[in-house]
C-alpha cells in the first residue's frame, strides 16, 4: 500500500509526505484501492452536505502553517482552523518527548503566537479554503474590536472569515487578572454588538450590562458576499438559544456532547429558537469540532489511546459530570468543567501523573472521534445522519510521535475523498 502524489505538509517538517511512497503495515484499513494518487489538479473534495475543516496550531511557526495551509489546498479541505489561546492546555511539568514529539521543538507548550495575526498573514494564500477562529471569546478584546479584525481579515480572504465564539477559559484570564463575571450574558449581549457592528455603517447606540456603545461608527462593511460568519460553540440550553437567535454557525465539541444522539438533540433545539426568533434555521451550519486519534488498524488504534497524551487529554477536557457516566469522581473534583476549568501552570507534577493512571481506556475512548479511517469516516456519517454540516477536525494523534503526523497528513486528505463518494 501506498500513496503517490506531491508534497503534503501538516503542521510541522516531520509531517512532510514527498513524492514516493509510505508503506503501512499488515492490516491496514486503507480501503480498496491499492495506491492513491493526490495531484495538484486536486480530486480530492468533501461530500454534499458534509464539509471538512481542519484546526491547526499556534505552537506552529508561522513557516510550519503555512505549509499546513499549503497542505490543506491541496487535499482539497473547506476550511482552516486556529484555537485563540494566551497559553496551551499542556502545563510545562509534563512537556517533554514522552508525551509529544513538539517537545524537541520548542521549550514550552505556551509559546503561542497570536491568531488574528496569524489569519491576515495566511489569507492572502488560502485560496479557496475559508479561513476560521476555533474560538475566541469576549473577554480579552472589546466585541468591537473583534468586528473589525474580522471585517479586515474579509477583505483580506477570497472566501468569508468564520469567527467561532465562546462563553470564555480560566485560563486565558484568571492568570492574567481578568474576571469572568456572568461570561453567557457577556457573549450574548457581546454577539449583538458584533451584529451591529457588521450590519451598520452609522452611528451605533447600545446599553447593556457589560458593554455600552454611545454613537459609536464602525464604518467598514464587508465585502460582497464575504461577511465574517458567527459560529457559536455551543452546548447547554442557555448557549443553544444564543445560538440560535444570533448564530450563522454552530461549533460544539464532542465532548460535552456524546455522540451523534446528543448532537441531533441539541440541533433540535437551535432550530425551534431559531424558528421561534424569526429565523431560518437553514441559514444556521450546524457543526462540530472534535479530536481525531487514527492509524491505520485497530492496534495501532489502541496503542494511541494508552498514550500519555490521550490519557492527559482525556483528564482535562472532560467534566465531573462526564466522569459521572462511568461511576467515577473527576481527580480535579466534582465541580470540575473540563477545558473550561483547566489552569496548566497550577497543575502539580506528581499528582497530574497519579491522575492519568485512574484514567479508564472507555472514557479516554470515549473523548475522541478514533478508529481507522474506515470507522472514523462511519463516525463522521453518523454525525450527518443527524444534522452535521461541517465537520472541523483536530487530528490529536499527529501530536504523539512524528511518524503518526506523516500518516495523519497522509490519511486525511484520502478520508475526506471517502466521504465524497
């Protein structure tokens, strides 16, 4: 087995595909075909109905995502992703080659460039390949603010900016001495303001508990049919009705959510307020952006899953409340909310270390979208079966060892053609 085609970068120098060939081992789940062939002309694309994305990095030089960028024209991929973070969920105690080889690139986990920067400096080249916030939140910059760095960035990029938003992280503020107070009526009321914002040319009057405009003038619009998109990164109900009432998109992880069940659930629930708000809830992108763990059989599969860096993600990105489902209470206690508690820096050595060995190999399982492409791809359906238009994935398992990131640059592009088909 074998792939044929021109370089293919992803996320790193360690992750570049040249032409030639890599073979896998006995037992690979690489469909049919004996070769694949990824040329420049591009027949790779996404299916009807079911766009992919793709989220990078900002521990990435600007060198390295470029040429993920580059890689993600290539494949033929919808959309491109960066997370806006001041520091990484990894604490710098547990940086180190044994849980990611980026550990021989760079002395900490934290060294993060900034992403509104980064997508002016990416627009330019990203072609037909939209590029999207995965997310920021209204915290550290004034909703204004955010309105016109995505005004700007559409003038920059052929196709329209997606601007995902959520409620907050402690760890984008409490170490930097920002407050957190009431962060779901911030994003909401912050969301009418960014509307505004986009939407007017004239002065703008708006009062409300956290932000007040008098006469304020945006006066940039957007360029015809490239207006910045809201997606929301939504999961309980009083965030699926912001969504529903202000979003053009919507972005939840998995987890919270638990399987395409909930999906379709909390989908429901967007549409009826959206309904309800006067809206069309076609006009809403119901998506989802999850953590990808693949290799090309079960085994491999498995050995990723008992990874330090599956173990340690699954400790952090889930919620007591998640816990819950296997009987279990979180080390980090029973208020814990997953990513959205998680201060890195604050995080003890010794006991991280004794926290990840009571980690079950279920709910490390049950954190991610894993499997080989074949299962991952019958996963992504199962998603669309419930009202999945865009899928955004982080493929996690690249972050293991440099050899997983050339299979991971290699399997992506061709699971995105399955899913044409």
């Amino acid at each position: 087995m074998r792939i044929v085609g021109s370089s293919a970068p992803f996320c790193g120098t360690a992750g570049r595909i040249r032409s030639g060939a890599i073979v896998l081992g006995e037992g690979s789940d690489v469909g049919k075909a004996s070769e694949v062939h990824v040329s420049r002309g591009g027949t790779v694309g996404t299916p009807p109905g079911v766009q992919v994305g793709v989220c990078a990095s900002t521990t990435y030089s600007v060198r390295e995502l470029r040429r993920s960028l580059a890689w993600a024209r290539l494949a033929r991929f919808d959309g491109f992703f960066l997370p806006d973070h001041w520091q990484d969920f990894i604490p710098q105690v547990l940086w180190d080659p044994s849980l990611t080889w980026r550990a021989r690139l760079a002395d900490s986990p934290h060294s993060l460039r900034e992403v509104f920067t980064l997508l002016g400096g990416l627009a330019r080249s990203a072609g037909r390949v939209r590029l999207g916030l995965a997310v920021t939140e209204m915290l550290r910059r004034h909703p204004v603010m955010v309105a016109q760095a995505a005004l700007t960035l559409s003038e920059m990029a052929a196709r329209p900016l997606i601007l995902g938003v959520g409620a907050g992280e402690r760890l984008n503020t409490e170490p930097y001495g920002l407050s957190q107070p009431k962060p779901v009526a911030r994003l909401e009321e912050a969301l009418q303001v960014i509307r505004l914002s986009l939407d007017s040319t004239g002065a703008i009057d708006f009062h409300g508990e956290h932000f007040r405009l008098d006469g304020a003038v945006v006066g940039l619009a957007p360029p015809k049919s490239r207006a910045p998109e809201i997606w929301v990164a939504a999961h309980r109900p009083r965030m699926l009705e912001i969504t529903g009432r202000y979003g053009d998109g919507w972005i939840p992880t998995a987890p919270p959510l638990h399987g395409p069940a909930d999906y379709e659930i909390a989908w429901k629930a967007i549409q009826t307020t959206a309904e309800g708000a006067g809206r069309s809830p076609q006009t809403i992108t119901p998506s989802l952006l999850v953590y990808v763990v693949m290799a090309p059989n079960v085994t491999q599969v498995e050995e990723l899953l008992r990874s330090k860096l599956a173990r340690y993600m699954a400790l952090v990105g889930t919620s007591a409340e998640w816990w819950d489902r296997w009987g279990l209470e979180h080390p980090f206690g029973r208020d814990f909310g997953g990513y959205a508690d998680v201060l890195p820096e604050a995080i003890d050595k010794d006991f991280v270390h004794a926290a990840m060995d009571r980690v079950p190999p279920d709910l490390v399982r049950s954190c991610s979208m894993s499997g080989t492409p074949r299962q991952v791809e019958a996963t992504i359906r199962a998603y669309a079966d419930a009202g999945l238009r865009h899928i955004v994935l982080v493929p996690a398992s690249a972050l293991v060892s440099s050899r997983n990131q050339a299979y991971v640059a290699w399997a992506l592009p061709r699971l995105v053609r399955a899913l044409r088909r």
